[in-house]
C-alpha cells in the first residue's frame, strides 16, 4: 500500500484499472505487476532481451517501494491498451497546425491520453486551403464508429468535406452510451454528444471563415473544443499547449476579457508565444502585462 492518503487517491483516480474478474481496481503492487508483465513481454518480442526472474524482483521492488518510477503514463496504460496503441505510452506530442490532417490527429493522439504541443504560428496556419466561397448542405452522411480510430477517421471526413464545400450529415448510433464502461482504455464513455458538440462547432467556425483561410484563432479554437469533448469522455483530462505568434495580437488577447463566456473552450489551453529572437524590454513587458490583464 502507498503510505499516503493522497498517494492512495491519485493512484486509484488515475492509474489503477478495473480488474473485472475481481470486481475491483487493482492494489499498488497489481498495478507494478501489470507494468512489468507488459514490458517482460514486449522486450522479448520486440528487442530479443530476456528479462530475467531476479531482475525483475529486484526492479519491481524498487519500484513498489517508490525508489524509483517508471513512465506513468506507461504505468497507466500497460496492457490491451499500450498493447493495441503505442501512442498510450507518450507524455507529449506537437504538432504543426499546417495541414489538413493536424484537426484529427490532434484529436486521436488526446484521446489516447497524451497531451498535445500545438502551434498556430501563421506561417504554418497559412498553408491550411481556402475555406470554399458558399458550403452546402448535403446529404453525405459521416457514419461513425465507435472507437478512438472511428471518431478520428470522422473528423477527418468532416473537415475535407468542409474544404470541399460541403456540410455533410452525421450518423452516430454506433457509438456506445454515455457511462459504458471502456474496458480496454478504462473509465467510462462519454456517449456520441460531445462529438456531435464538435462536429457543430467546427462546421460554424468553417462558415465563419468561407472565402479565406482560417485565422490562427480559429485553428487554435477548434484544438481546444477538439480537447475539450476529450475531457468529457476521457479516463485524463487533455493536456494542450498553444504557440503562436508575437504579433498576433487575437493570440495574445485569447483570454482576455470574460473570454470563459462566450469562449470557454479556451480554457482547456496555457498559451505560450515563440520568440524567434531575444525582444526589447518594451515588447516582452507587454507580453507580461497582457498576462495579467487576463487574470487567466
């Protein structure tokens, strides 16, 4: 056992996983168990090295004893699911909002519960198309599977009919109800409303934009409501970081205001600006002073 009451909860809240033949969550030393069964076997598979008895007795009792830690997020995810994604097992990523394909990779990589880098930097935002002049309303219709893959692949389908012109429909029976229980991932599901939430929030920012290219404000937007549906039906909140550029001022001034209003999905955020070169004394005291004028 954890020799704290916080240690306890933060175990059992976050990396504990529901052992459905004992009809409970795993004690301290199950969780270890598990990370070291995985990874006994993923060496030998993968790498050709052998992990011997009393190695792994001696490592798994540092560890138990917290002389030492392992990746947590690994320690988390060890098993079907870091066995079925191996995206499970990372911290962090970063990703250039450069191209099409970044609004639903953004959204499997979170959902696989890692946090997300993101820059909106505008010489990477420019290279996104031009919003199509009129979009329609059609009757193609996004079938959506259920799973972290099914509800990427539908993003992806949403945003290049967007490009293409056209508002499509969207089918979403197939995804499980809110509080089914995930067995592979753990935790609960959130049920089929919050990315219906997104899918409506994404074709009104395209709407938005028709005849031009988004704005960095606009990606930046539809990352954070694409971490925002993940926080609703994920076992971890999402984690985001945004970098844009020094001179955008829509940027700088994302949080100011009563932005949690009308723009509560920036909230799921911590902005950040990339300096290319050191500032004057002037310029990067206006940074600070746009910071606390936020009050964010």
């Amino acid at each position: 056992m954890l020799p704290t009451e916080y240690q306890q909860f933060i175990h059992l809240s976050r990396y504990a996983r529901w052992d459905y033949e004992k009809g409970r969550r795993e004690t301290w030393d199950e969780t270890i168990e598990r990370y070291f069964d995985f990874f006994t076997k993923h060496l030998k598979e993968k790498c050709e090295y052998v992990l011997e008895n009393g190695e792994r007795v001696d490592i798994e009792n540092t560890v138990k004893k917290l002389d030492v830690m392992p990746s947590m997020r690994c320690l988390m995810t060890a098993g079907p699911a870091l066995e079925k994604e191996n995206i499970a097992g990372y911290n962090c990523a970063f990703v250039k909002v450069d191209n099409v394909r970044s609004f639903d990779e953004i959204l499997y990589v979170l959902m696989n519960g890692t946090g997300v880098g993101f820059s909106v930097e505008e010489n990477y935002v420019k290279q996104l198309p031009t919003v199509p002049e009129q979009l329609y309303e059609t009757e193609t219709t996004i079938v959506v599977a259920d799973s972290k893959l099914g509800w990427a692949r539908a993003f992806k389908e949403l945003i290049s009919l967007l490009y293409g012109g056209h508002i499509p429909k969207w089918d979403v029976s197939k995804i499980r109800p809110a509080g089914a229980p995930l067995k592979t991932f753990g935790g609960r599901a959130s049920g089929p409303a919050p990315l219906v939430d997104l899918f409506n929030f994404t074709v009104s920012s395209f709407s938005t934009a028709v005849g031009r290219k988004l704005k960095p404000i606009e990606a930046h937007d539809i990352v954070c409501k694409t971490a925002e549906i993940v926080v609703v039906g994920g076992v971890r909140r999402s984690a985001l970081i945004s970098l844009s550029d020094l001179n955008d001022r829509e940027m700088r001034f994302a949080k100011s205001g009563q932005w949690w209003e009308k723009d509560v999905q920036r909230a799921l955020a911590n902005n950040s600006v990339n300096y290319k070169e050191k500032p004057d004394a002037g310029t990067f005291m206006r940074e600070w002073l746009s910071l606390y004028d936020s009050k964010s």
